[in-house]
C-alpha cells in the first residue's frame, strides 16, 4: 500500500495508489487545511481493521485519478518535531567523509544522532530553494525514511517493525561549508526547502523486515550514489531501539537513516550542486524523488 497526499482543484487529498500504481483512490478529502499535518492525523487514526478495507480497495478498485493530473505533495508537510538524522551510517560514506571532506573528522564508536528542521518538507518535483549565497557547497544525501505509526519508548529491538508505520525516500539536503563551519550540522541542513520526501509512504506490510533495498541517487541521470539498505552500520531496530531509550517517538515522526557514499562532497574534484541541475533520489519498491535546484 502506498499512501499519498496530493491537491487536485485546490483541494488537499488523502489517497492510496491502485494496482497500476498510476491512479489514485481517494481516501479522504482534508477539511481542515493546516491545523494539523494531515498524513499524521491519519496515521495516528488508522487501526488494523482500516488497513484491511483500504487494502481491499486497492485490490478492487480502480484509482479516480491520474497521477500526473494531481500536484503530489510530499507525504508529511510539517514534521511534529526537528527530523531524527543518523550521520555516518554506512562504512563508505563515513571513509570519503574522512578522506575527501574533512580529515579531522574521526569514527564515531557509537551511533551519531542529530536533527534537522523542516518548517515544511517539499514533495517530488517541488524546486530546491538553493541559498548558494549562503554556502556554494550544496550536496545531495538519498536517504531510507522511517516514518513511526506508534507511540513509544524503551522499544526492544525485536519490537521495533511494530511501532513503524512506513517507509519514504528522502533527500537530506546539505550545505556542507555551513556544516564545518559550525561544527555541528543543524544548520548546514536546515535552511527552507532543504527536505525533500516522497512520492510515497510505502506502508510497512509490502516489505520483510529487515529491510534490503537498493538504494540510489543521480543528478541530470549520472549515477552518483548506489547501493543497499543491508549495508547501514546500525540497522533500523537498533537505529529505533537505541534512540527511544528515554526518548518518546510520537506517530509521524521522521527518522532519516544515513546516506551511501557517492554524495557530492566524496569526489575529487567535489561534484556540489547547481542551479538547473535535477537530483533523483530511489528506492527500490518505494519509487522516484525528484527534485531541480533553483
Ligand atoms: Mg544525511
């Protein structure tokens, strides 16, 4: 099942893609614009019993309409708090880091978390606002989004698949010159529009757990980075386990679980961002980001 949230005649929608995963089949219509993100309303409302009607539409029913008559909008518009970031999560990435960005930096022992904010996450073909004014260094991260359906805390590791909702792509979009220059990365990867999510929530029952998923980016169709889920140093039920010893996750919350190597900042010379160029991030089964600079 792969929800989405999209506008048709100015109206914001609730849907799911049908079998052809070409059309939509509207779910609900979003009454209330902005009072609450309404994906997270929805995933905070959905019981088992309504996972198994709306599968049962999905089987029978033909979508109303055409994906390419809808604006797509990202899945979640406003996180309910900063997005939960994990650095360095696969080995390569973690080595050109070293090697090609900044040779000071060493390897962590333990899991590195941080956040970014997103005033509002942008969707698929939404433009990147770049503020090369800012910081010309600007860099791409495809990354395996986690999107939590359940509240919780202390979550034993074997627990973990029962309090995720989903899974989403997503692009961590990074201005690295900001990042060293602070030290820490908070602003480097939080200026408007950095965030990009979509097209879908992939809902958790299409996978086995853990997951394997190839995973890749490219920018104007060169292939930059490519590679597996499987080869995350902390995988998602540590990555979850660990961060909710004493931390509350809350249905909607966003976990973003590393990027592979192959980002911009890894070549030599560095293959940073410009304005026109067009990052696609994908996931195996989750589908195609795709995001222009401006
Ligand atoms: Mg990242």
């Amino acid at each position: 099942m792969k929800f989405i949230r999209f506008i048709i005649n100015d109206i914001e929608k609730i849907g799911i893609l049908d079998k052809t995963e070409k059309q939509i089949i509207e779910l609900f219509i979003v009454q209330e614009k902005n009072r609450k993100d309404s994906m997270i309303e929805f995933i905070e409302k959905i019981r088992e019993k309504d996972l198994e009607i709306i599968k049962n539409r999905v089987d029978n029913e033909v979508g109303k309409y055409k994906i390419e008559e809808v604006i797509v909008c990202s899945p979640i518009r406003k996180p309910i708090h900063d997005i939960i970031c994990v650095g360095v999560n696969y080995k390569k990435h973690l080595i050109e880091t070293q090697e090609k960005f900044d040779k000071s930096f060493q390897t962590p022992e333990k899991t590195v978390y941080f956040s970014k904010r997103a005033t509002e996450i942008i969707g698929t073909n939404q433009a990147i606002q770049s503020r090369i004014d800012l910081d010309e260094k600007l860099d791409y991260e495809v990354e395996l989004a986690v999107i939590i359906g359940e509240m919780g805390k202390n979550i034993p590791k074997e627990d973990v698949e029962k309090y995720i909702f989903g899974y989403s792509i997503f692009n961590d979009i990074s201005a690295r010159g900001l990042q060293k220059e602070h030290i820490q990365w908070y602003r480097g990867k939080s200026i408007d529009t950095y965030s990009a999510m979509g097209p879908v929530i992939l809902h958790k029952s299409a996978l086995s757990f853990p997951l394997e998923l190839d995973i890749c980016s490219e920018v104007n169709n060169e292939l930059r980075q490519n590679s597996n889920t499987r080869y995350m140093l902390s995988n998602i039920s540590k990555l979850i386990s660990e961060i909710s010893q004493g931390i509350t996750l809350e249905p909607g919350d966003i976990i973003i679980t590393g990027t592979p190597d192959g980002v911009g900042l890894g070549f030599n010379p560095p293959k940073f961002l410009k304005k026109e160029d067009i990052i696609k991030c994908k996931i195996e089964k989750i589908g195609e980001l795709i995001n222009k600079v401006e």
